[in-house]
C-alpha cells in the first residue's frame, strides 16, 4: 500500500503538505520510547506515537520510516512540523488513540491476518 492511500483511507491530517505522500508502507511500528523504536522500527513502517517533540523528526530520519503518525489530536508544534518538511519526514495527525490506529493500520495493511 502507498502512503497517500494510507492517509486517505484513516481520514489523517497531513501536517508536512511540502512533503510527498508517494512512498509504499509496509508495515507500522507503535511506541513512545525513542530508543525503542531506533531499535525496532524499519524503513517504509509508520510510527504510531503520541510523542511530538524535534526528537521524533530525527528517529525518523535516522529509520527511514515512511511516517510519524501523532494520535489523540495531538499536534506538533510549527519548528517540530517544520523541522519534519526540511527532513523530508511526512508528520500526520489522527483523532484516534495509538490502540485504535495501530488496529486500523493493521488490518489495511494485512487484510488476511499476520
């Protein structure tokens, strides 16, 4: 699946329009701890957070993740959202909480189970 279908299909707020939506996702990885996820996530998997700090713009780009999605409406503010379009990191907003985005992520992603 791409990104941008991705976006489209969870109703996601796209916070970094400069940066392109074009780009496959093959998986997602859930978690606030910044080490966890350098250890664990893998290029082209959305990161499900609810962390919004500068911090989060650079675990991203170091990744190769696809992109960082906030939830419970949490907005970064304007130098994270910046920072994440100079970086080339796509910065999404979601109403819903982690639980509820990971399982919507989830079943688009592996419809058949996994």
């Amino acid at each position: 699946m791409r990104l941008n279908e991705l976006v489209d299909l969870l109703a996601l707020e796209h916070l970094t329009p400069a940066v392109s939506l074009d780009r496959p996702v093959t998986g997602g990885y859930c978690g606030d701890l910044l080490s966890d996820v350098l250890a664990s996530a893998r290029p082209d998997e959305v990161w499900i957070t609810i962390q919004r700090h500068i911090n989060t713009v650079a675990v991203a780009k170091v990744t190769g993740i696809a992109a960082i999605i906030v939830c419970k409406g949490i907005r970064p503010n304007d130098d994270v959202i910046h920072k994440a379009e100079e970086d080339g990191i796509a910065l999404l907003s979601a109403r819903e909480s982690a639980f509820e985005v990971a399982g919507r992520v989830h079943r688009l992603l592996f419809p058949e189970g996994r």
